[in-house]
C-alpha cells in the first residue's frame, strides 16, 4: 500500500473519530439541557401518594407490595373532571401489576400538582394502585389542576406528560390528553373560583406564661378535643374537625419540644363540616380552654375576644358554606379536601 493510501485511511479514521466525537458532544448537551429544563425531582407526589393509601387503615393495605399478596385491589375513586386533568396511557398487552408499580417507580419521579392514578386492570375496574395478582391494560393520571399553592403551570404538565411518555415507551403504550393551553385555562378559572370561596377563621389563646407541652395537650383533650392525625381537633358528628388546636402555629403532634408558647384555634371553612354555628362554637370552646389554662382569648387583631359579633361572624360563615354548594364544593369532602389544600 502506498503512502497516499495509508495517509487517505488514516485521515478517513479521523474524520469518522471526530464525527462520532461531536454526536456525543451534541447528545450530552441536548440531555443537560433537558435536564435544566426539567429536573428530577427528589419527592414522588404520585408513589407518596399510593403508599399512603396503602396504610389506609379502612381498607387494611399493607405498606409494602411483598405484604399485600392477598389483599384485595383496592378500587379508584370517579375522576372529577371538574378539578382534574387526565392523561391517558394505553398498552397494547397486559401488564402485571408487579412490572406496572416498577415502571412507576422509575418514570413518575416528577414534582407536581397532586396526582391520582387509575389503573384499568384485565377486569374493566379502575385501581387506586397496581396490585401484584392483577394484570393491567392502561391507566389515567389525574392531576390537580388548583390547590391553595396556585393552578398548575406549564412546567407541571410538561413534566408530567413526558413522564407518562417515557413509561408508555417502555411497553410500546400510546399517550392521550387535552392540550396544555386548555389545561392551563381550566387551571386559572378553578383557580380564580376558589380563590373567591376560601376562608379561615383564627383566635389566640395569650397564655400567662410558656406551659408545659405534655400538660396542654392533657387540658385540651379534657376539654373535650380529640386526636386526629397529628393535630387535635374538635370533631363533628362525621368525625371531621369542625376547628383544630395549634401549638406554637404546628400541628399538636408535631410540636416536640417541652413547652409551648402560643395556642391557635384554626377553623379552616371549605374543610370543616357546615355549621351554622361554626364562629360561636369555636368562640366558646376557646373561652373554656382559656378558662382552664389561665389564658386570655384574643382575636386575630391581638384584642380580647368578645361574644359581640359571634352572630355576626356566624352568618358570614354559613354564606361561605353555601356559596362553596352552588360552586359542587361542600364543606369536609375529599373533593374539596383536595382543592383546598
């Protein structure tokens, strides 16, 4: 071989180096900017999501799937179209439950709005979770469109679709859903209605002095408060808080230092059962826990509280409530629960 033909295989070598040298230059930069666009997030609104209904004490579902083997799939609530975008994701085949939870785990790790997921098994039910023993030929990703962080924005819904592409590549899938501007449109409009819908309710107790925290808690469940969660509420017959008692402005079960400084009760409208007392009642109670604990009740405006304007304040309230109906959001509900959160 001549000299000219070693020097023409050597620079066609180079040439084909240098090619593939800049389709990785260009492939590692295209990825970096997709990554700055949209980062992985390190929370997983819709795994947090399944695994808390998994410890639904209601429905006895276990915390892992490896322990749910014999627990019955538990059924998805309605979509609410109202409040909710959904995404459609179809597989041409079956896919077990076990294979379905992987995928999600793997691809959904995007932060957004609060997503619910509905998957639609062999048997036409729609399951609030993949179960292992159970096949599965599509779901829907309903997403919330408001809360009281604001509507969803475009990153939020872009995130989240490319996040149902990239699951519904892995099983050769197709991806259906309204386009992102009727999306952000809706978004703004339930926004702006609930905006107008929203209201809580707060009073003080100004305790003499820092109390002991164990020793509060005690007065308070005396009082007639009990245990929900981590907060202590005062429940209505359907086991809801019609108000809540704050610790220092935390939840009661969260505070964990030894004393407490501030007491607040928190009556939050939208998510307390109607009343048409709702004020009044929450006034009183507050005037016995003050009673009891040596403190003085105080309005929002830091001014001792008097039984003037309960009345008042009563009817203002039970407005709220009614207008939240004509808006098909009544007060305590899951749905509105959602929304107003």
């Amino acid at each position: 071989m001549s000299d000219l033909k070693i020097a023409l295989v050597a620079l066609g070598a180079i040439l084909i180096l240098l090619v593939l040298l800049f389709n990785w230059w260009q492939d590692r930069r295209v990825r970096n900017t997709m990554k700055d666009k949209f980062p992985e997030a390190p929370a997983d609104p819709l795994m947090t999501q399944l695994e808390a209904e998994r410890r639904e004490p209601t429905v006895r579902i276990a915390e892992t799937l490896a322990q749910s083997k014999a627990e019955p799939a538990v059924l998805a609530e309605d979509i609410d179209a109202a409040t909710e975008a959904v995404i459609d994701v179809q597989f041409p085949k079956a896919v077990p439950g076990a294979e379905l939870m992987d995928l999600l785990r793997a691809y959904l790790r995007v932060e957004t709005k609060p997503v619910r997921l509905f998957a639609l098994s062999t048997q036409g039910e729609h399951h609030a979770y993949p179960h292992e023993a159970e096949q599965y030929v599509g779901m829907q990703l309903a997403v919330l469109l408001a809360n009281r962080k604001g509507p969803i924005s475009e990153i939020d819904w872009s995130r989240l679709w490319m996040a149902a592409q990239n699951l519904a590549q892995q099983l050769d899938g197709t991806v259906d859903g309204p386009e992102q501007q009727e999306v952000i449109e809706r978004a703004q409009q339930l926004d702006n209605l609930c905006a107008n819908l929203d209201a809580q309710v707060g009073l003080s107790l100004r305790l003499p002095q820092p109390l002991a925290t164990a020793e509060v808690r005690q007065v308070a469940l005396s009082a007639g408060f009990m245990e929900y969660g981590k907060q202590l509420g005062w429940l209505a017959s359907s086991g809801i808080p019609r108000f809540t008692l704050l610790f220092d402005g935390k939840p009661a079960m969260d505070l964990h230092s030894a004393q407490v400084s501030r007491l607040d009760l928190l009556l939050d409208v939208p998510n307390s059962p109607k009343d048409e007392n709702a004020f009044s009642r929450m006034a009183t109670v507050g005037r016995d826990l003050a009673m009891r604990l040596d403190a003085e009740l105080i309005d929002d405006q830091g001014q001792p509280l008097t039984a003037h304007y309960d009345d008042e304040i009563d009817q203002q309230l039970y407005q709220i409530y009614e207008q939240l109906e004509d808006a098909g959001f009544n007060a305590g509900e899951n749905r509105t629960l959602r929304v107003f959160t």
